[in-house]
C-alpha cells in the first residue's frame, strides 16, 4: 500500500478530530442518569391536559409568601412565561430560611408544588450554599438532576419541567454540567403536607 500525502492528511485530520471529541463524548455519558434524566421521567403533551384544574388547587397561602395569583398564572395557566427573573432574591422569608438551614439547621431544604403539595425537590446531597448561589446567579430556583423527586416530575420533549399531575414548574435549561432544571418559585412554593 502506498501512502499519499492526501490520505497522510486525512488520516491526521481525523485523529485530531477523535482526540478532540473524546472528552465531549466521555462528558455527555456523565450526564445521563443519575446525572441526567431517567426514561421514566420523560412524558408527552397528555399530562398537561389538567392543568388548568390544578390551579383550583392552588391555596391562598404559599410557603414564603408567595402570592396564590402569580401561582395560579405561572403554574396553571401558562406553558412558556416565568415568574420576573429575581423574584427568590426579594422574597426574604426564602432567603432568611435557606440562611437558617445552612448556619444551623440540616443544611437542606425540600420543595413541595403549589398545587397537590407533593415534594418535587430535594436539596439534601449537594451543598444548599452551592443550590443558592447557582439560583441566585440565574434568577430562579436552579436544581440538578440529583434534586429532583423523579417520582413526582416530568419532562416533555422540548424542555419544559411539570409535575406527573401537569402543573407547569419551568424548563430545563442544560448547562456544561448536564440538565439545569430552572424553576418558578411560586410553583414550588407549597407547604409540606400534614401527616
């Protein structure tokens, strides 16, 4: 077999090629599950198809002093909008019980949706300091993928963030650490239920 200098460049070429991508491949495999987002988490246009009637249930008083209307408009009538970007940074009894939790409490914190109060959030295996920092640098509640109650939490196709009953929450906005999960305070602003 000869060599030319046209397959010798080819060939470099794309073992530049290889060697560059290999990192971004090996990176993608790091954001699948439990990084990432499990199959079963993935849901189609049907679950939306109550989500007006959620917002019946959606009670006078939220966690943190969220208003009930702003809920009821982001949450139940809406598919696309946010609540106004800082909207977390201004609400003071949020940011005082964040500061709580991390000068003595757990260290922790659980989000529980405006509407059925189930919990959809979980800040407990990374630092809550690095949840507020994140969220307070975007403007709104920021999760990853390991705070999010699988069990209560959907994801549509392009991105939009609900609960399994189709109460809107917000989007996933993926940055270079995998799925962002960018979230309207007063979606999650329910109270922890009664036992």
């Amino acid at each position: 077999m000869v060599v030319t200098p046209v397959f010798s460049s080819v060939f470099l070429l794309l073992f530049f090629v290889f060697v560059a991508l290999a990192p971004l491949a090996k990176a993608q495999q790091l954001h699948q599950y439990p990084g990432g987002i499990p199959e079963e988490a993935k849901a189609d246009e049907s679950v939306m198809r109550n989500q007006r009637v959620l917002g019946t249930k959606i009670e006078r008083s939220l966690r943190w002093n969220s208003r009930s209307a702003t809920a009821k408009q982001i949450c139940a009538r809406n598919r696309h909008g946010a609540e106004w970007s800082g909207l977390l940074n201004r609400a003071d009894k949020f940011i005082e019980e964040l500061n709580q939790e991390m000068d003595g409490g757990g260290g922790h914190v659980t989000f529980y949706d405006s509407a059925l109060n189930r919990p959809v959030f979980e800040v407990t295996k990374r630092p809550l300091s690095q949840f507020l920092e994140e969220s307070v640098k975007h403007g709104w509640p920021s999760f990853r993928a390991e705070d999010v109650v699988w069990e209560n939490v959907r994801i549509l196709d392009d991105g939009e963030v609900v609960t399994r009953d189709g109460l809107h929450l917000g989007h996933n906005i993926p940055d270079e650490k995998g799925p962002r999960f960018c979230i309207n305070l007063v979606c999650v602003s329910g109270f922890a239920p009664e036992r």
